[in-house]
C-alpha cells in the first residue's frame, strides 16, 4: 500500500488563523513559522560557542596569574565563592536537603575559627580545631567512598536485586561524591586558614617560650589537662605522645598543634623537633592527584558558574540568543 508523506513545505494560506486551518495546513503552517523563528541561529550559536571559549581561556588565564601572583587573595575569593554560590543555586532551585546541610556544617565551623582566630588563644583551641577538622577529612572521605561504590554497584547491576532503577543508585552515589568533595574541599581550606591565623600567636605559656610554672609528668603541655593513660599504652579515644624532650602530650592536642601551629618545635619547650616524622597531617602535601582533583572541585564549584554568569551577559548585550 502506498504511504504519503507530508510535504512541510508546500505552500500555506497565511490569511487564515490557525483554527480555520485543516490538521494539515495548520501542522504545515506551525513547522514554517519554526523554520522563520530559527533562520540565522546556526550562524548565531557558532558564535556564541566562540565567546564561551574564548572567555574559558581568558578566565583560565586570569586566574592561573592570579594564583601565581596574590595566592592569599585568589584563596580567599575562592573559598568564599564556594561557599556562597552552591547556597545561591540551591535556594534559588528550593535543595532543601542541601540548604540545611550547608546550614549546620557553616554554624559549626563559623563557631570553630571563631575560637582559631580570638586571642588570646586559649589551650583547649589546638585540640578543639584538630578534632572538627579531622572529623570532617574522615566524613568527606567516607562520604566519597560510600560514593563510589554506589557507583560501582550500579555499574555491576546491583540495583535489580532490589527492585530499583539504575539511575536512582547513580544518583545517590553522585549524590555522596558530591557532598564528600565539597566539605572536604571546605575544611581543607578552612583548615588553612585558622592554620595562619593561629601560627603566630599560638603556644602555652609564653611567646617566648620560656615556662612560667613547673608542668606535672601527668598533664598535657597544651591544654593543661590530665593525661588519661601514658604514652606506652593504647587509649580507647586517644593516645598520649612523647617528644623527644620528653614532654607529653594529648593526641588530638599535639596533633592539633601540627596542623594549625605548623610549628617543628615543643608547645612547651620549644626544643626542636621533628614533628613531621611522628605525624601525618592529612591536609600535608596531598597526593598530586588528589590536589589535581582538589583544584577542579574549586574551579567546578566557584568559578564554573561564575564564567557561565558573564558569558550569558555578553551574549545577553549582543543580542544573543
């Protein structure tokens, strides 16, 4: 049997309205008017790709000098652009699930460098600030690993042993990657920060490093606590460590020195020591991948948008569309 095909571009009476027209005419006078609304947009999308790649390398450019030239100001912009712009998006989207999450990780860490940056510096802080921020390397890193094996699973069909569609397990999983990248992204450069506001003016006694009072064998150094069991004995929450001018400490608390004192000397002593060598900083000369992977999570979620942002407002002003 012989099938005709409609031809869209056969001739229409324009002078009548679209309700006067058959299913035909009308569907032939629809595609026409497409084709007139859309005639000159190849030329013009060609040149919208070139503004968007042009203003990528630019940007690229800007910003590679930036961080060569002020590194402390591009940090700063950086992380406040992280911070601000996913809440923009999601409060303009209605994400409520990531608005109260950015809600509660921003109060605590606010209360945080709140301590990290009063003076005078009170010897709890070290301890306080090392805790919060390694919990939070552990939960980004849990998250990102709970992540990926959603991921994989999904991959693997694992999904259809419980019922579920493979694109609901490959969002939960994206889901995961995304908010481990992010907070850890956050408290590591968080981290920096109360790092550089506390290295000048931390320390326990004096400044000069001479002690005042003499320190009992079973107090810590740094906070001026009890130390719960000695350092030849395995704690149940920490342990407790012993320089090499045998002075003891917290764990939480020496670790907290390492980190956001970045001192190689005694908190107490201030005798020389190779702090580096007993502890590991997990936000210390990262894997060179992981800090590849760092720097496109900050381009990804700060300037990303903001690029898009200008290029809609160039081709905004010439009339693009």
């Amino acid at each position: 049997m012989h099938q005709q095909h409609m031809d869209l571009h056969a001739p229409v009476d324009l002078n009548k309205s679209l309700d006067e027209m058959s299913p035909e005419e009308r569907m032939r006078a629809e595609h026409q008017m497409m084709v007139e609304k859309h005639r000159g947009h190849d030329a013009m999308h060609s040149e919208m790709v070139i503004i968007l790649f042009v203003t990528l390398l630019i940007a690229q450019i800007i910003l590679v000098e930036w961080k060569k030239r002020h590194y402390s100001s591009y940090a700063f912009v950086t992380l406040l652009a992280m911070w601000l712009i996913p809440l923009i998006i999601s409060c303009s989207f209605g994400w409520l699930r990531f608005i109260i999450i950015w809600l509660v990780f921003t109060c605590i860490t606010a209360l945080v460098m709140r301590r990290a940056i009063s003076k005078p510096i009170q010897g709890t802080t070290p301890r306080l600030v090392y805790k919060w921020f390694y919990f939070i390397y552990k939960l980004s890193y849990g998250l990102g690993l709970v992540g990926y094996l959603v991921i994989m699973a999904a991959f693997l069909g694992m999904n259809y042993l419980f019922s579920q569609p493979p694109n609901t397990w490959m969002d939960v999983g994206l889901m995961f990657c995304f908010y481990g990248l992010y907070i850890g992204v956050l408290g590591r450069d968080i981290s920096e920060i109360c790092s550089d506001k506390m290295a000048a003016a931390i320390g326990y006694y004096a400044p000069q490093g001479i002690p005042t009072r003499h320190l009992d064998q079973n107090v810590c150094a740094v906070c001026g606590n009890l130390l719960l069991v000695s350092e030849k004995e395995e704690g149940v929450i920490e342990n407790t460590y012993k320089l090499s001018c045998n002075h003891v400490f917290h764990e939480f608390c020496i670790r907290g020195w390492c980190i956001v004192g970045k001192k190689q000397t005694c908190p107490y002593c201030k005798e020389k020591v190779d702090l580096q060598k007993m502890f590991r900083n997990p936000w210390e000369k990262p894997h060179v991948l992981y800090g590849r992977l760092l720097d496109w999570i900050r381009w990804l979620v700060a300037w990303q948008p903001l690029i898009f942002f200008i290029v809609q407002g160039i081709n905004w002003m010439l009339g693009l569309e």
